[in-house]
C-alpha cells in the first residue's frame, strides 16, 4: 500500500491556454485587493480540489491518459506547478479514466470554476477597512445566489498493489474528498497548517 501524505510536494508543469493564464493572473490581482497573496500554485491547487470535488464521470476507463508539454503551440503557455503530491495522484488517477491531461483538466477548471472559487475565499472576513466590508457583502451575496453551495475539502489518496506478476498486475486505487467542515476543528487546524 503506497500511502501518500499531506507534507510531500510535487514539482511538475502545466501547460495553459493564454486565456487561462489571463484568468488565473486576474484572478490573483482580485486577491491581492482584497488582502490574500496566493501564488499561482496555490491557486492552482483550490482550482484542482474544487473541480475533484465537482467531477461527475460514467465509470468508464480510457486507453491512455493524453500526455502534455512535449510540443507546446503559440497558443499554449507552459507554468510551473509545486503541488502536493496527494493532489497530484489523484489528478492522475482523473485522467486515466477521462483521457485528458492534467493541463486539460486544469484549464477546464479555471474557465469553469474559478468564479466559484473566488466567491467561496472572499465570501468571508479578509479585510477590516470599509473597502473590504464592502467587498465582503458583494462576495457573501454572490456566494448565497449559488444554488449548490460546495465546502472546501481535502483530499485522501491510497494505491495497493494486489497482484505484480508477469502475466498480471492488478491494483486498487483510492482517495476520497473529505468535507472540511466534517473535520473536527483542532484536525482541520493541522491540515491547514500542513497545506500553508
């Protein structure tokens, strides 16, 4: 059983529509404003965990998953990534069973999601002053209008290896998306301070 924690990091890269990448600087810019410096790997990362907690697949497996960053066009740019590398397994894991790389999946997400995600950070208190009051009221009522309201999560991920033979391999892999508000809270203090 490879068990895989929350402490070990991943470096590898992505590569993104241009567009993408405009979105995810804006919005960074829009943090910033409201007091919350994310890099762009942090971003990136509660980008992932909200498209994992939103995927709906048919159960059915692909030939491959699609591979990226060999031959990159014009339209592409490539980024790095330092993720954890629990998160990282379980993106894989995804793209076996959808066919598209970790790049698609992830650009898919920022198109998709990232209004959603900006809500959920700035619906609550980040600034004190009568900007961010403000602020906190327009992200609190843009949060309320949503009609499936998702918690944040972290993410669990195992691999056992039942059988490794010559003429068979088979292995069982799992994570699981665990709500964090059904973390008891001196548990959900520990994750937050292992994913910071």
């Amino acid at each position: 059983m490879q068990t895989i924690s929350h402490c070990e990091k991943h470096l590898t890269s992505v590569s993104l529509r241009r567009r993408s990448k405009r979105r995810l600087m804006a919005a960074r810019n829009i943090l910033e404003r409201n007091g919350l410096f994310w890099s762009d790997s942090r971003i990136l990362s509660a980008i992932a965990r909200l498209y994992l907690a939103r995927w709906k697949g048919r159960g059915q497996k692909s030939a491959t998953a699609r591979r990226y960053n060999r031959k990159v066009s014009k339209r592409y740019v490539r980024m790095a990534w330092y993720c954890e590398r629990e998160l990282y397994a379980t993106l894989w894991q995804r793209t076996l069973h959808s066919g598209q790389s970790v790049s698609r999946i992830l650009d898919l997400a920022i198109r998709v999601y990232m209004p959603r995600l900006l809500e959920t950070i700035l619906s609550q208190n980040v600034r004190t002053d009568s900007v961010g009051s403000r602020n906190l009221r327009y992200w609190q009522n843009r949060y309320k209008l949503r009609r499936n309201p998702q918690p944040p999560v972290f993410v669990s991920y195992q691999c056992k290896t039942e059988i490794n033979r010559h003429d068979i391999l088979r292995y069982v892999q799992e994570y699981r998306l665990i709500a964090h508000n059904s973390i008891p809270p001196t548990e959900q203090k520990k994750q937050a301070d292992k994913a910071a």
